[in-house]
C-alpha cells in the first residue's frame, strides 16, 4: 500500500472519528487543525487504525505521532513487516 | 470458513458497504426515521459506525418528536474508569432493542462521590437506571499479602462499599441499578497457587461475583455478567495495558461494540423487549438434507457421525430452550406430510410435534407464514427470532420484516447454537415458574382455538373452557410475575406505565393503593397470573393507574370478571366512582374501547387520551362463566 493509499483510507475513518464527512486531510495536519482531536479521541482513532490496517501500536508509537504524516510513516512501516 | 468469533457480533448481518451514506440519508429526513434507525442497528457495526448511527440520531432527535416505536430509557454511567469512549456506541446498540437512549455520565472516577452527594449528575438526574461499570482496579481489595491469607476471601469492606453504591443509586427503589460481574485480571501474582491462595485477587474477585449473584431482586439491582463476556473474549485481549495507560480505559476499544450490545440488550429486558419465539426452518436447519429429496433414511441426523451430531445439538438448544418457556415453531418450504416425516418416523429426532405451537410447512413466502405464526400466537411480529440456513430466505425476511430477529449464521451447522444463544435474543432479568410453562401455555391457546370452531357459539365455548380463577392483592409471592408483566405486556395494557419491583414493593404497603391480582385455570392447564389491577384512591375515586392482561386469555371474558371484582372491592372500601384512562401507546390500540365495552361513561379527551367513569352504585355484575374460588 503506497502512502496516497494510506491517506485515503485514513481520510475515510477520521471522516468516521470526528463526525466530519468533508473533512479533507493533508499529511501536515496536527490535532490543532482538526475539530474534536483530543487525546482521549486520539486512542479512539488510534485503535480504528490499528483494525482497519491491521497493526499494533506501541507504547512509544504512540506518543511520537505529531501529525497525519507521522501516521502515515508508522502505517508503512508496521504493514511492510 | 471465517473463525467464529464473538468480538466481531457474527449473529449480526454484515454492514452494508453505504453504511454511512444511509445514516446521512437519515440525518437529512424530515419524517420519522425511527424505523429507518433502528433498521441500520441490525447489523455488525464497528465502533467508528456505531459512532455514525449515534450522530445521525442526534440529528434526528433534534428534528423531530421521538417516535412511539422507540421506547426511552434514560440511563446513569457511573465507572471508575474512562466511559467516555463508549457512550455514543451504547447509544447507537440500544437502537438495535428499540430503546432510545440517553446517557448521562457521572464525573470521572468519583464513584462514591456521585453517590454520596446529592447535587451529583447521577444523583440529581431523571434516571431510569445507573449502570455500576467497576472494574478490579477501582475496587478496595484487600492487599492479597497483609491479609495473612485468612479464610474469608472477601472483605466486609468491599460488601459495605458495593451495599452503599446500590442503595444510594437506586434512589428507593426508583431506578434499577445494572451491577457488573468483575472480569479477572490476567496475571496472578503466584500462578497457579493464586487458587490455593484465600486473599488473592483471583480468589476476592471471584468471592465479589458470586457476592453479586446472590443480591436479593428485591434490590432493584439486575446482574450484566461482564466476567463471563470478557472471559469469552480472552482476558488477554480484554485487557489492554497500553490503552489503560493512556486513557484508563476499563477494557480494549475493541471489544466497544461487543460490551455495547450487552449492556443494551439487558437494557431491552427491562423494557419487555426480549423475544417469545424461536421460528424454525427445517432442511439444513433441524437435520441435514433435505427431507423431501433424500427421504427419512437420507437426512443426516444423530450420532455417528460430525454432521449428524452438529443438528442433534441445534434440536436440543431449541427443546432446552422450550423448556426455559420460549415458544417453539416450524416455518419451512416443504409438503406439510414430508415436513412431518422425521418428527413422528425417525428416531434421532429429538423434537416431536408436540413441541411445536404453530407448525406451518407450505409454499408461501417465510414472510407470510411468519405474520401467520405471529398471528396465531397472538403476539408481535418482534417477539420472533427466525432460525434458517438459507441466506435468501433470511434476506427476504429482513426486508419484508424488520421487525423479527434473523441471526446470521455460519456456514458450519456445528456454530449455530452457540450463534442462537450468544445473540441475546432471549435475555430476561427475572425467571418465575409463569415462564417456565409459558410454551405449554401458548400450546394450549392452539388447542383451544381448535375447541372454539367445533363449539356452536362463543358463550358455550367459554362454559366448556371451565374457568376459574383466584384474586388477591399483591403479594411477595407473586411479585416478580407482577413486576414482569407490568414491563412487558404491551397490547392489552390501558396506560403501558412501567414499575420497577421496588416500586411496586411500595406500592404494596400504600394503604391508599388498592392492588390485584388474578390468576387462571381452564380444563387445559393453568393460565398463572393474568391479569394485574392498580387503583389510586383519590378522596372517594379510584383512578385505574394500571390495568392489563396477558393476551393468552383473550376473548374470553376475562376483562368482565375483573371488573366485577374490583367493584366488589371498591364497594368494600365505600369507593363512589372508578375512574380510567386509555392512553394509546403504538402497541395497544387493542384496548381502546375496553372502557366503552365495560360500561364506563366518556369524560373527556386529552391529548390523544380518553377518560372513562364508572359509577359504582348503578353497577349491574357482568357475571362472565368464571368462577372465583
């Protein structure tokens, strides 16, 4: 899966997490830039990525995602093992 | 095959791939979208689709008055972990039981706080119910290596605190209190001697659940067995460190939809939304093949082997289940003579004829015959669950019939009673010898019926039936019969005003609340309790705050002799005038001139409600052929 696939299929479940149909993701976006991501939404999303891609986040996974680029690298990273 | 597994619902129907344009479909609607609701509740969503239908019915509560259809329930969350996650999902699966739900969720992790200050949301709160999610870590254990390891393993203190919570919850007995069974954790500190080991967690925790089995239903309190769920799941699994870490959440967000679906299906118990009838089909469903082409020699049924057996064990969930009081039915594509064949010739069946109340094997569609079981049964088409191997067949019933219950099933005949059972189609919060004889019952109603076409009129029918019946005012005896009747009769029900056992506990010991209670025998068999009575004396008056009857005693004159009794009684009291009220709900438009029919005088109407009098001095006795003893 490349990185434009990634961001598609992300784009679909935070349409899903934040209510928000339009929403429209580019890879610089942080929590600031998107309506209702706090952290207790952030494990929310973190677990329908985690289903939807098939993966496991850490610990440390975790706290090093800044923004939907950060997503993206992990998604490719975990996938590809 | 797919893994059978409970996490993902897999009695459900997989979510169709417009999930979420249909749920936009419903937010933009302006007509009432309760049906269309609670029609997308159906099926196995995710926890982000869950959040979807939960968002949709915000809108549409917003637009629109709530519909009859949905029946509200108005429920308190009180945990000592993160709730917050799951509230929208519990919202949305509460839709699948026909409950429109509001949440209302106590502070984070101020369990006794919420209890013990009365200006608390939850304290404060127009509550139905408050939902106790603890869970290990937020419960005073004792420490399992000071305690000296004494023999009791469950401290008083845990007892006094779980006691308090109940009590001051449960407002008097206003509110039901939902108390959760405590999932073990994973790890012992010992391993296998945690078991050996009397103050261990595993052993208080398994001290406090058996602790919480025992809780007397007078309590109000109703058990949803978290343990046993988890345990299903994998308490590995259940677990999840990293999520506790970061947001306290009390298990994985996985397992959201899972949970949900429990909580919102006792919660459908206490609303009489539980199902009567197992409807099923019979090829490739109660044996294997098919009757009319292979013959009784060619079916695969009985022991000897895989496929044989897999039936054998649907045949006995079904009879096991007849047995609890679910109604059993035949609904199958087949010649009424070969669809017969295996019940009477072959010896492996383990259901006879005898088991079946309506037994319809014909050529029409399964959705005819299923209004026509419902029909026959007299009860609602939502009181069905309709087991059938044929995914066209459970297609064409979920379209024509939303209403009636269509597990999903494997392709594997061995998964489909652990696929019956684990849908929840059948919970109940109570159990009383009434439901244990509930499917004998209804069978009796067929043979009656069959009495009533070979009688000349109706009156020499009822004479022949024999009736005769007992009335007393409540009692502890009958009480948790009353309590369920009072939550679960929705057709001949004048006001359908719900009570909890507390409640009704009170109103035993009003003095200005006259109560009754009626139970019946016919030369069939006992009918049990039937019909239930609650008067209000206000001044001279008695208003008719309830007044229902099982439909299994329909026609039969049975609304007569209660009201000769409860005149006889309220000239007892120097009652002057009964006073009655019809209030149409969506369900019980079968009573609407119940009043008009008794003799009672039109007062007035108000909203879409009638008012009804009776005076007790010009009142003649009915005198219906059933004799009180």
């Amino acid at each position: 899966m490349n990185q434009e696939e990634i961001l598609t299929k992300i784009t679909e479940i935070m349409r899903e997490t934040f209510n928000s149909p339009t929403l429209e993701l580019t890879p610089e976006m942080t929590a600031k830039d998107i309506k209702g991501w706090d952290s207790m939404k952030n494990i929310w999303l973190i677990v329908a990525i985690e289903e939807a891609f098939e993966i496991k986040l850490s610990t440390s996974d975790v706290i090093s995602i800044e923004c939907v680029a950060d997503y993206i690298k992990l998604i490719s990273e975990k996938s590809a093992l | 095959m797919k893994e059978w597994n409970i996490e993902s619902c897999p009695w459900l129907p997989a979510t169709p791939d417009d999930f979420r344009n249909q749920c936009q479909k419903v937010r933009q609607s302006n007509g009432d979208s309760a049906s269309d609701l609670y029609r997308l509740a159906q099926f196995a969503l995710t926890n982000n689709q869950l959040n979807s239908l939960a968002y949709a019915f915000a809108d549409v509560q917003k637009n629109s008055q709530t519909s009859q259809f949905l029946k509200p329930f108005c429920l308190g969350l009180v945990s000592s972990a993160t709730t917050s996650l799951f509230v929208p999902a519990l919202i949305a699966s509460a839709l699948r039981f026909g409950i429109s739900l509001t949440v209302v969720e106590a502070n984070y992790g101020q369990v006794m706080q919420e209890a013990l200050d009365p200006d608390s949301p939850i304290k404060q709160g127009d509550l139905d119910g408050v939902l106790l999610a603890l869970d290990y870590k937020g419960l005073p254990f004792a420490d399992v290596l000071s305690n000296n390891n004494k023999p009791t393993s469950l401290s008083s203190e845990i007892k006094d605190y779980i006691n308090l919570l109940i009590d001051k919850f449960s407002d008097g007995g206003r509110r039901v209190v939902i108390v959760q069974t405590i999932p073990q954790p994973t790890e012992g500190l010992f391993g296998s001697y945690d078991v050996r080991m009397a103050a261990s967690m595993q052993r208080q925790i398994e001290a406090l659940n058996s602790y919480l089995a025992e809780l007397p239903q007078e309590s109000g309190t109703v058990i949803l067995d978290v343990a046993k769920l988890a345990s299903r799941v994998g308490l590995d699994r259940w677990h999840d460190p990293i999520q506790w870490n970061f947001a306290k959440l009390p298990f994985s967000q996985r397992v959201v939809p899972l949970y949900c679906d429990f909580v919102a299906r006792l919660l459908g118990a206490i609303r009489g939304k539980s199902r009567k009838c197992l409807v099923l089909d019979l090829d490739n469903t109660l044996w294997g093949g098919v009757i009319g082409d292979d013959g009784l020699e060619g079916i695969k049924l009985g022991q000897g082997n895989a496929q044989g057996e897999a039936f054998l064990d649907i045949q006995r969930t079904a009879l096991n289940l007849r047995n609890r009081g679910v109604v059993l039915a035949v609904c199958s594509k087949n010649d009424d003579n070969n669809a017969r064949l295996p019940f009477r010739k072959h010896p492996d069946m383990i259901l006879k004829e005898e088991h079946i109340a309506v037994f319809l094997a014909n050529w029409n569609d399964k959705a005819s015959n299923l209004e026509e079981i419902a029909r026959g049964l007299n009860i609602g088409l939502d009181a069905l669950v309709f087991l059938d191997d044929n995914p066209a067949e459970r297609a064409q019933v979920r379209e024509a019939l939303p209403q009636v219950a269509v597990p999903e099933l494997p392709d594997d005949p061995a998964f489909y009673p652990r696929t019956l059972l684990s849908g929840g189609y059948f919970e109940t919060i109570a159990y009383t010898p009434d439901d244990r004889q509930r499917a004998e019952q209804y069978q009796a109603n067929t043979q009656r019926t069959n009495l009533q076409s070979s009688s000349r009129n109706i009156d020499d029918f009822l004479q022949s039936l024999a009736m005769k019946a007992q009335v007393s005012q409540f009692d502890q005896l009958g009480r948790s019969r009353i309590v369920q009747l009072i939550n679960k009769t929705n057709q001949f029900n004048l006001t359908t005003r719900r009570y909890t056992e507390a409640e009704v506990i009170a109103m035993q010991n009003d003095a200005s609340i006259y109560t009754m209670q009626v139970r019946m025998q016919d030369r069939f068999g006992d009918n049990g309790m039937i019909s239930v009575v609650i008067c209000r004396a206000h001044g001279t008056v008695w208003d008719i705050d309830i007044w229902l009857m099982s439909c299994r005693v329909l026609k039969r004159r049975v609304e007569e002799f209660v009201l000769d009794q409860l005149v006889t009684a309220a000239k007892k009291h120097g009652i002057t005038a009964l006073q009655g009220v019809w209030i149409p709900s969506s369900r019980n438009d079968l009573v609407k001139d119940h009043y008009a029919n008794l003799n009672f005088k039109f007062i007035r109407q108000e909203s879409c409600s009638t008012y009804w009098q009776l005076a007790i001095d010009d009142y003649k006795p009915l005198n219906p052929p059933i004799i009180l003893e």
